[in-house]
C-alpha cells in the first residue's frame, strides 16, 4: 500500500544503457541520506562505474522515514535483496574525530556529546568509521529508526555505514596532493574537508543561510589555517552549479574554484 498522500519524484536521474536489472549481485547500492535528501547510486563492481544515479528532495511536510517509504514503495528495484553488497552514507551534524592514539570505544557516547554540546539520546545509533592510516576515528549517530528501517529493508544483505565526512576525506587523501580544500554541498549545508600529501588537515560540516555567509566561512578556515587563497585549490561537489551565486562569490575571493574534478 502507497505512503497516504505521498508520491516523490526524483529531482535528477540517470541511468546508463548497461545497466540491468537482472546483474544486480553484480551491483553495489550507495545510499545517502540527510535530514531533508535521499540520494542512491548503482555501482557496478566489475569496473567501479556509476550507472545509475538518483536524487530525491524530501517534502517540507515530510519526515525521513515517511519520505524514504515512498520513494521505495514505488521504486524499480530499489527494495531488491539481491544487491551484492549496500553502503549507507548519513550526512548530518552529528560527527567527531579523534585520534586514534586517544579514542576508547567505552568512551565514544561522551566524545559524541562533547562534539554536540548535548546529551546522546537514547534513540540514537552510535557509528564508528577508522580512518587508520591518517590516526582519527569517525564517531557519528544515527537516528535509531533509521538505523532499524533499513535492517528491516535488507535483511540479507551486507550493510554498512560511514559518515558523509568520511567519505570525502577519504576522496579527499586519494584524489590530490596538492592542497586542496574539498566542499560537498547539501541544501544550505557544506562539507569542507582540506588534504594536503595524503594527509587530513582539516574537517568540518556548516550550515549557511546566504552566499556571504558561505564565503565568509571559507575564508576564516582558511585564516586559521595559515592559508593564502592562491595556495589552495577548491573543488565543488553536490548540489552547486557554475551558475549559482555561491560559485559566482567564491570566484571573486578565490583564484582556484572548480566543480569536480
């Protein structure tokens, strides 16, 4: 039975001409959600190419779990059980590294609240993402019905769970040696992370309500960190375009801003 009322189209959607619907044990399914998207991807692991691709914008009057119940009530083949393997991405505020040399997992709850600035609820799903080689550790929550609805979704199959901050550093450390500051943006929100040599130097997430307010942030990382502004690439991912004003100011205080790549 449909969610009452409530039908999601994607915003963007891409599929390619080898995709098929019968290899997809052949297929990884990369899922992210944050507090107001959904997006998923098809992988194909014989050659780690996208082939299919999807973003969904969650109503204003809608919840995670309701929004997430459309979109796969009426899903090709999302729902399948038959994915060789499903990796879920969260993308919100809740997040802090450690080094490795001073986590202890018995104390992870109250890293995490040091980090939030209040208590872990007990409705929360606490996650670990170790990032051994750069010595920190992801620590990171979950709603837990968010958590138990995809349990119930995929019950056989192979899931697994990191962090949006995570997943950019490590594209991050593998993409560039050169310094380059990496930003993911997500619905006034962006993921900043900067690698220098393989090596983290910075990571944060923001909230933003105008382009200035995006620019000035950027800036003042870059203060902090002792950086000049044509000693640093900048490369854009998400949802941004060269057409919006957040691309448009960038470029007026930064020499080196680019989508992708």
């Amino acid at each position: 039975m449909l969610t009452k009322n409530l039908y999601i189209e994607p915003s963007i959607k891409t599929i390619s001409p080898k995709f098929d619907i019968e290899k997809l044990n052949h297929y990884k399914l990369l899922c992210e959600v944050s507090e107001t998207t959904f997006a998923c991807q098809v992988i194909d692991l014989a050659d780690g190419e996208i082939i299919s691709s999807e973003n969904y914008e969650f109503p204003s009057d809608s919840t995670t779990i309701p929004s997430l119940r459309a979109i796969y009530e009426t899903h090709d083949f999302l729902k399948s059980l038959k994915w060789d393997n499903i990796e879920i991405v969260i993308d919100n505020q809740f997040f802090t590294l450690i080094p490795t040399d001073l986590f202890k997992k018995e104390y992870a709850v109250k890293y995490l609240q040091l980090a939030k600035g209040d208590y872990v609820n007990p409705d929360e799903e606490l996650h670990t993402n170790i990032h051994q080689d750069l010595g920190v550790v992801n620590i990171y929550s979950t709603s837990r019905e968010l958590y138990n609805w995809f349990s119930e979704v995929y019950p056989l199959v192979e899931l697994s769970y990191k962090h949006k901050t995570s997943q950019l550093i490590d594209f991050g450390v593998s993409s560039s040696k050169a310094q380059t500051a990496f930003l993911y943006f997500n619905n006034r929100c962006f993921t900043m992370v900067i690698t220098v040599n393989g090596t983290l130097k910075y990571c944060n997430r923001f909230s933003y309500k105008t382009p200035q307010d995006l620019v000035y942030y950027i800036l003042f990382v870059m203060n902090e960190l002792g950086i000049e502004p044509d000693e640093i690439f900048l490369r854009l991912y998400g949802n941004i375009s060269e057409q919006s004003e957040e691309f448009e100011l960038m470029n007026e205080y930064l020499p080196n801003v680019k989508i992708g790549i």
